[in-house]
C-alpha cells in the first residue's frame, strides 16, 4: 500500500530534482512529473517552496550529511529539499512530513537513499536550532539565494539589497489587470467583492487589482469570461510608458506570451497594426491564444525580432523591447531562478540585449519611441545597456523622466545613477522591473 500523502511528495522531488540536474524550469518540470489531479495544487506548493528556501535547507543538509551536497544525486538532493521544507516552513504534522516523505523516495526510485533521507530528517528535529543556526552563519543560508546573488545585490544596491532578499521569498500577490473596453477596474473590483473576494487597487497602475488572498484564476468567472488577465503591476506600466495612440504602427518585438500585447490593445483599442514577435513559435501560440479569450488580435509573427524579414522594412511609431534577460526581478514568483541562473551568463544576456535595441532602433520612425523592459535588477541588463546605447547612438533621448509623469502615485524611486526607471523588489509590492524610454530625434 502507497503511503498517505507520497504521491504529492514524490512528484515534489522529481520536479525538483528536474530543476537540478536537467535544468529544466520548475513549471515544466511539474508538469512532467504528472502528480495526479488530487496531489496537484499540494506538489506545487511543496516544490516552490523548496525551490524558494532551498538555499537555506541546503546548509542545513549539508550538516546532516555524510558526503558533500555535491555528491548526492539530484533524487536524493531534492528529497532533502522538500522534506526539510515541510519539517520547517510547512504546515504539515512533521510525523507526515519525515514518513510521506521516506516513502515518495521508494517512489521515485531512490530506494538506496531511504535510510539515509529518514535519518537526515529525524535528526533535524532533534537538533532543529544548533543546525539552523549553522545554515545561518553563510550568506547563502541566511537569505536562501545563491552566493553570488547576495554579493551582487550588496554592490549593486547597498541600500536596498537586503529588502530585495526579503521579498523575493515572500510569497506574490496575485494581480489581475482589468480588461479595459469589457469592465472597469472599479467595477471587476465590485464583481470579486460580492463573490466575497477582497481586493485592492495598486495606485500607480491604472487597471491593476491585487487579491488579498491569491486564488486559482482558472477558476474565477472574470478571468474564464476574459474580463481580466494576470499581470504583475510593474509589468502593467509598459503600455501607459509606451504612450501608443490611435493609428500609429506598433512592434511588440519579444511579446510572448502576450501579456504586454493584450494590454497594449486594451489601451489603445484604435491602433493602426500591432505586429507582435517571438522567437519561440510555441510561445507565439500563447500570444494568440491569450489574445483570443480577451477578444482581441494582433499581426503575430514567429522569428528573431531583429531580422528585417521578420519584421519588414518598415518604420514603426512605437517599440516595445522587452528583452530576454535573467528573471531576477520575479525570482518571488520563479524561485526556481535562485538554481537556474548562473552568473557567467550575465555578458552573454546583456550581448543579446544590446544587439536587439541596435537593431530595432533602426526600425524607428525619427520622432518615435522604444520601450527598453526587463525584469531584471541587475545594472548589467540595465542601466548598462541602455548607458552604453545613449553612448553609441547619437539620434536617442532618454525621456523615461517625463513618460513616467504618466504613472501617477509611483513611489519615490531609488537612486539609479543612469538612464530609466527602476522598480525593485520589496519597494512598491511589485516584481522587480526596469523601464527605459527612447527616443529617436527627428532631424
Ligand atoms: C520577457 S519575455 C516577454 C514577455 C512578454 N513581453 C509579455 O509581456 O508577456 C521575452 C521573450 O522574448 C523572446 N525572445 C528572445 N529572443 C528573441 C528574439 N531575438 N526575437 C524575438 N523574440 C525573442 C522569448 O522567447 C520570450 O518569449
């Protein structure tokens, strides 16, 4: 007989173990370690909570341990992962955490590890505080990210780094952003208030609405019906920073899987084209399907962004660039990012940033404007890129200044010492985003 309960866990740790030794992105991860329906919503919770203080639980279990981390196989990593998870941040009784958790590692295969995993476990609750106190001497334990993480925000942002920490492992808020032309956001707030959902509207982002208590969206009317979207609040700043009017031509140039799109159309329902790209053609599809249960469309195109035959000889009034980049602004809602991202990657990903802009910007009508977005917090995707363009590009003005008077009741900002607007983790309860408005002089 299965154990209560392993079903959940075992699809945990082979999600987690997924993350660790493939690489793979804990969402797709979970969605290939087919918990069944009832375990679902439990494997989630189990396996992004792990992800999220894993940092931590590791020099935990590296106490515990009687080889390095290092050598365990990813199974046995992440079997540790999650039942040190449960034992210190879930509610589960810890009888059913250390047992449901032996028996996930006979599920998944890791048989020879299940001495080992239940003495790990059991000797955590005896010496819980000594152990957690020892996680707690390395930076990495103290705020469950990675070594390099914690050194880079400390320079980058010395007066801010810690609160970044912090909310990176807070739990996000669900935010919808109100499908304007269908509801107003006053209204979707009246509609969630008599089905006895509380909500509350973010100042700064006109039709954004955070649920006091996250919800499953699938299984809200408004959203089915297509009279809301899930968009993070910063992200909800790039239509009004992109300031698009009726008529104009408008290159959505990395727009998967459309959220930046929707709104855009929402916003200004009169434009002339909205050419929306994406390199990756399973992406694109989201793009059109998102569209299509908000009733709207756009030109969707699949290929590099940057090459004239994706995007036509053409000039358009408004860019959107939102660019591929580290994901380490919206690590509260992919933890997962804490494991995937190495620092060595970082030139590489500032390269292709760099490259996109100098190459969209040739698609720019002089007097136009280019949105420059990623959700990252590190200058190098920045305040860098953008610096280096100003530098390199005689025809561009940054006018982040004067778009961003578009956005009243935005919070004082932090120091950037360079172009655009920064909103940072833990500072007006948003994932952390970087904004910077071009634009290209006309001569
Ligand atoms: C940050 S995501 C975009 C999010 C999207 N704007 C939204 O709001 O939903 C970046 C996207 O850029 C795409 N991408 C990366 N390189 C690209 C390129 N050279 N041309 C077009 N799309 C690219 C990725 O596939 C990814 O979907």
């Amino acid at each position: 007989m299965i154990e209560l309960g392993a079903g959940s866990r075992a699809a945990a740790v082979r999600a987690v173990a997924a993350v660790l030794g493939d690489g793979l992105m804990l969402e797709a991860a979970l969605e290939a370690a087919a918990a069944a329906p009832a375990d679902r919503a439990f494997a989630q919770a189990l396996a992004f909570g792990a992800m999220r203080f894993g940092h931590r639980l590791r020099r935990v279990a590296v106490q515990l341990l009687p080889r390095p981390w290092d050598d365990q196989k990813p199974v046995v990593q992440a079997l540790l992962l999650v039942g040190l998870y449960q034992l210190e941040y879930a509610d589960t009784p810890p009888h059913a955490a250390v047992s449901a958790t032996v028996a996930a590692a006979r599920l998944v295969g890791a048989v020879g590890a299940v001495g080992m995993v239940n003495a790990c476990l059991r000797r955590y609750q005896r010496e819980r505080e000594a152990l957690l106190a020892g996680a707690d001497e390395t930076q990495a334990g103290r705020w469950s990210h990675p070594d390099w993480f914690v050194e880079q925000l400390m320079r980058e942002w010395p007066d801010y780094w810690e609160r970044i920490l912090e909310a990176n492992n807070a739990h996000p808020p669900l935010t919808l952003r109100a499908r304007r032309g269908r509801i107003s956001r006053d209204s979707l707030a009246a509609e969630f208030a008599e089905a006895g959902i509380a909500t509350h509207a973010v100042s700064f982002a006109s039709d954004a609405l955070d649920l006091a208590v996250p919800t499953d969206v699938r299984a809200l009317a408004a959203f089915v019906a297509g009279r809301c979207s899930v968009q993070d609040a910063a992200a909800q700043l790039a239509a009004p920073l992109l300031a698009a009017a009726p008529g104009m031509r408008v290159l959505d140039a990395c727009a998967a899987p459309g959220g930046k799109t929707g709104h855009l159309l929402e916003t200004v329902p009169g434009l002339g084209q909205l050419v929306a790209v994406d390199i990756d053609a399973q992406r694109a599809q989201r793009i059109r399907d998102n569209l299509a249960r908000l009733g709207l469309a756009a030109d969707v195109r699949v290929g590099d962004a940057a090459d004239p035959r994706v995007i036509g000889d053409v000039l358009y009034d408004r860019i959107l660039l939102d660019a591929p980049c580290s994901g380490t602004g919206v690590i509260r809602r992919h933890p997962d990012i804490k494991w995937l991202r190495r620092p060595r990657e970082l030139p590489g990903l500032a390269a292709r940033q760099h490259d996109l802009l100098n190459a969209l910007w040739r698609r720019l009508k002089p007097g136009g404007r280019l949105l420059y977005a990623t959700c990252s917090v590190l200058r190098a995707e920045n305040t860098a890129v953008v610096k280096q363009f100003l530098a390199d590009t005689g025809d561009a003005v940054d006018v982040t200044e004067s778009a961003s008077l578009a956005l009243p009741g935005l919070p004082p900002r932090p120091e950037l010492r360079g172009p655009g607007l920064m909103l940072l983790p833990g500072y007006a309860g948003t994932d952390g985003f970087y904004y910077a408005c071009l634009e290209r002089r006309s001569t």
